[in-house]
C-alpha cells in the first residue's frame, strides 16, 4: 500500500475513514456530537481530561475527530492520529502537506454527512484555521481553547479569528481583555496545564534516594530535538561555570526521552561535567531543586506551581531573532512573566535583557539568545547562590503569583462552558473562574 505523505499507512488511514463513513459509528443518534482538533502532544492531554468531563456531565454526549492516543483512551472516536504529525516551522509542514490537505477534505465530508453540534480547536492553528472553515460552512459553531498566541505574534490574524471562531476558552488571564477589546467572545477557564499538576503524583523514595544536603541546580533543557541540540551543552557550560564557585552545587538534568538521556550523559561525559541525569523525572526533581535553568516554554508554568527561582533561556537563529524584532508584540518570550505584568505589550524594540540598566525586573529572568551565554546564564543564578535572602525573596515573589493564578479547575469549566452553550439547558456543575 503506498504512504501518505510523512510515511503513514495509507491502509490505516483508509481502516479509519471506512469505520466512519461507513460502519455503524455513523448510525448512533447521539444527542450531541462534538468534533475534536488536536495536532500537539500537550493538546492531545488538555483534550483528554476535557473529554472526560464532557461525558462525566452526559452520556449522551459522543466526541469524534482528530487527536491522539490520549483523546482515544478517554473515550474519543478517533477518525486520525493527528499528533503524529505535530511539526515545527514551514519546512515541516509542507512535508506533510499531502497528508493534511487529505484529512481537511475527510472532515468537510463528515462536517456534511453528520450531526455536529461544535468543535472544539486546540493549538495548531495552521491545520485548525483549515477545520474551523470547513465548519463554519456548515454552520457548526467553532470554539478555540487555547487559542494561537495572537497578542504575541501577527495580531493582525484577529480578522481571521473573528469570522471562523464563535468562541475563545482564554488560559491566560490578560487574554480575556485583549481578545474582547477586538471583538471577540471570550471567556477566561484558566491554564488546564494546572489541573494535572495538582493532581502529579510522585516518587517519595526516589526524591528521598537523590535528595541532596547541599543545594541543586535542576537543567531543563527542552522537550523537542532542536531544543536540546541548541540548549543542553550551553547549559552544562552554565553549570560547569557555577561549580567554580559552589563546588557543593548538586546539578540534575531532567530529560523528555531516553533518546535525550543518551545525548546528555554522552556530551556531559565529553564536557567532564559533574552532573547526573534522569528521564521521566522532572515532577521529582523540581520538588528537589533549590533553583533551575530552563528553556522557555510551558515548564515555566510547572516551575511556577512549584514556586522554583528560574533562569529561561531560548536559543534561537539569527533569521528568527531577527523576525522577532519585527513582529514580537509582547515584552517577554516567558509565560510566567506574561501572566505576573500588568502590561504585555512591548514598547522597546531591542530584545529583553535582564542585564540591561533600567530594565523592568521579571519574575523568570529570561534570555533570548542567537549565541550560547553561559557566562550571562551563571551570573544571574550565581547571584541567588551567593545571597539566600535574594533567592527566598524569589521563592515569595513566585507564591505571590502562584496564589493568584495557579487553580485547578480550567478543565472542569471549560466543560461547563461548552455544553450550556451548546445545549442551553445543560446545568452548570463546575466552580467559577478565578
């Protein structure tokens, strides 16, 4: 059987499509059916507990679409793994263009043959903008949660959000005013990130095993490939700086994949630095961490629930460095800093700089970068190593924060949301947003 295009079974693909356009599936009268779009692994989890709480509200509710294995184990009709497919940049999208233009058609299809109610958009805005057209021409109303980062970058695609999306679930506080001020319906559940953090569990003994006497450095280098080719050895230099001073300093690096356990024990062992390495445990060794260095991302909110003093660094080329400086909107690249400033906006139009004399202090002092600086790097936590009243006063700012926005919650309303929109008579079971 030939592949589509980025090397998927076209057998599996026809296997799906025949068992719902043509098997039973598409004979069950559900009372309501809620199409799904989810490309990226940390959608696919936001969509599962959804999901759950959907069906903990009705049994008569049935969710089809497209997602990822964690969508299926909830209870989802999986028309196509899409996260299998989830990309970074033009070069990977047009790779699999093939494959997306085919799943577009399959659900204009199913938009056309089918009763759908809603559908739901998590990110991955470049193959959603396509679903949610396909949906508003059926007349189906479209809600985003976890909407593209708009504020952020290209604020003009606005327009575009208008006409194809009925409403906007917000996770970020401040986003609530800037998507209403341009109208939009939105409306604030909160960050579903935090639902699973307050119910992480962790391994007493192990932190129990590696907990340190003296005070630990936790790397968090990044999930993706690219963020490790680009981050891991400036951070082991950073380390390798630090423990000239503080040869007690008890450094860990916590790594996505074993792949990325390999890579970091091999370049630690060609660097000579002291450090030790684990996969699947960054729960455990943030609650071990003293202080940490990571690359931006949604770590941050994880670092923010543990209330961890953090470096962010993200290394990028110099043409994106270059594009940021054109089309950046927002001040900080850190969505910790993002949600703690009362302004998002940008008004310099050199990057940030901690360094810099007179620049605005940010919870997670943050570094974006186009050339490794573990000097710059090892100054800004050496400072909170020298001065434990420096690094405390961090900890408190970071509880400050924490105890404003870090709530459980978000999933459970966002549910609420859609069914009394979508079925006006569905009572609300869930808490108001903070």
């Amino acid at each position: 059987m030939p592949a589509l295009a980025g090397g998927v079974d076209w057998s599996v693909f026809q296997c799906a499509k025949r068992a719902y356009f043509e098997g039973p599936i598409c004979l069950k009268a559900a009372r309501m059916r809620i199409f799904f779009s989810v490309g990226e692994p940390s959608g696919d989890l936001h969509a599962s507990n959804l999901i759950r709480h959907l069906q903990r509200r009705s049994s008569d509710v049935e969710c089809v679409g497209f997602g990822g294995p964690k969508m299926a184990a909830a209870g989802c009709n999986l028309i196509y793994d899409l996260t299998q497919l989830a990309v970074m940049f033009l070069a990977g999208a047009l790779k699999n263009l093939k494959t997306f233009l085919v799943l577009i058609g399959e659900a204009d299809r199913y938009f056309g043959k089918h009763q759908v109610d809603a559908v739901v958009l998590i990110d991955f805005s470049g193959f959603n903008w396509w679903i949610a057209r396909k949906a508003k021409k059926h007349g189906i109303p479209v809600f985003y949660y976890g909407v593209p980062q708009m504020w952020a970058w290209a604020p003009w695609r606005i327009k575009k959000l208008r006409r194809l999306v009925d409403h906007v679930l917000c996770k970020l506080p401040f986003e609530v005013d800037w998507f209403s001020e341009r109208g939009c319906q939105a409306t604030y559940i909160g960050h579903p990130y935090f639902d699973q953090l307050f119910s992480q569990q962790y391994d007493e003994g192990f932190i129990e095993q590696h907990q340190s006497s003296g005070r630990s450095l936790v790397l968090l280098p990044g999930s993706r490939d690219l963020e490790i080719e680009r981050h891991l050895e400036m951070m082991l230099d950073t380390s390798t700086l630090l423990k000239r001073h503080h040869p007690d300093l008890n450094v860990m690096v916590a790594c996505y994949s074993q792949t990325h356990l390999e890579q970091a024990q091999i370049l630690a062992d060609k660097m000579r630095c002291d450090v030790r390495c684990f996969v699947g445990r960054t729960p455990e060794l943030m609650r071990m961490a003293d202080l940490c260095l990571a690359c931006s991302g949604s770590v941050s909110l994880e670092l923010l629930f543990h209330r961890k003093p953090t470096v962010i660094v993200y290394k990028v080329s110099r043409l994106v460095m270059f594009l940021q400086s054109i089309f950046l909107r927002c001040k900080y690249i850190t969505l910790v800093n993002l949600i703690a400033c009362h302004d998002i906006k940008r008004k310099a139009v050199r990057v940030y700089h901690p360094e810099k004399p007179g620049a605005e202090p940010a919870p997670m002092p943050e570094f974006l970068t186009r050339v490794d600086c573990p000097e710059r790097l090892a100054r800004a936590l050496n400072d909170w190593l020298r001065e434990p009243r420096l690094l405390e006063q961090k900890r408190q700012e970071l509880n400050t924060i924490a105890q404003r926005y870090v709530q459980p919650g978000a999933t459970e309303r966002a549910a609420d949301y859609l069914m009394t929109v979508i079925d006006p008579k569905t009572e609300m079971k869930g808490t108001s947003a903070a």
